[in-house]
C-alpha cells in the first residue's frame, strides 16, 4: 500500500533531513583550515558541489548536468558584464555604477566617428 498525501512517496526520513538541513544549514559553522578553504573556493570542487546539490534534487545524473551547464552559461556568460555575450544593458550596468566605463548609444558613437572623419 502506497503512502497517500501532501508527502506521496517520500520517505519521512528523507522529510526529516530535509527540514534540518533546511534550518540547520545556515547555522552551521565550519572552522576550515586556509587549506581546506582555497579547496572548496576551486571551482572544479564546486562544481561538484553543486552537481551533487542538484543530483540530490532530481535523481538523475543527466539532467543534474544539463542544469548545472545552463547555470554555467547563465552565470559565467548571459548575466557576465565583462563577456562580450552578455545581455545585460550597458546603459543599465553604468547607471547602476557596475561598470566605470561611459555608456555610449550607437548615435553618439556613430557622430563621434563622423566629426573624426573631417
């Protein structure tokens, strides 16, 4: 006979570390050596950390890492100011002061190049 419910086929155990993490974890205090830290600041070492976050989540080792990849690509490329790929707005970097270079629109750049020209 299945379980029936707001928790279907989870396991209570599962639900117990679930809620501990979930509270605990952010209490948790690590006293890590110098070593240990340049360690976990590598970023092979979280990138594996985070597969395994996800593969926790989605019990699948493929889809763990086509969403690790999206997140990557998300990160390091669509959401990166100093990419050239990125699709955030130059003029919305500057205004927000993330960026120290000027934001020049395609006009001023375009009447710029012309008054060299003559």
């Amino acid at each position: 006979m299945e379980p029936v419910g707001i928790f279907g086929n989870i396991e209570p155990l599962s639900i117990l570390f679930f809620i501990v993490v979930q509270i605990g974890g952010r209490y948790l205090k690590l006293d890590l050596t110098p070593a240990q830290q340049k360690l976990i600041n590598n970023s092979i070492f979280q990138s594996i950390i985070l597969i395994s976050i996800i593969y926790m989540s989605t019990k699948n080792f493929t889809n763990s890492i086509v969403i690790v990849i999206v997140i990557y690509i998300c990160i390091h490329i669509l959401f990166n100011e100093n990419h050239k790929y990125n699709i955030l707005s130059r003029k919305w970097l500057y205004d927000e002061k993330i960026i120290d270079t000027e934001y020049n629109n395609i006009k001023d750049i375009y009447i710029k190049n012309i008054k060299n020209i003559e």
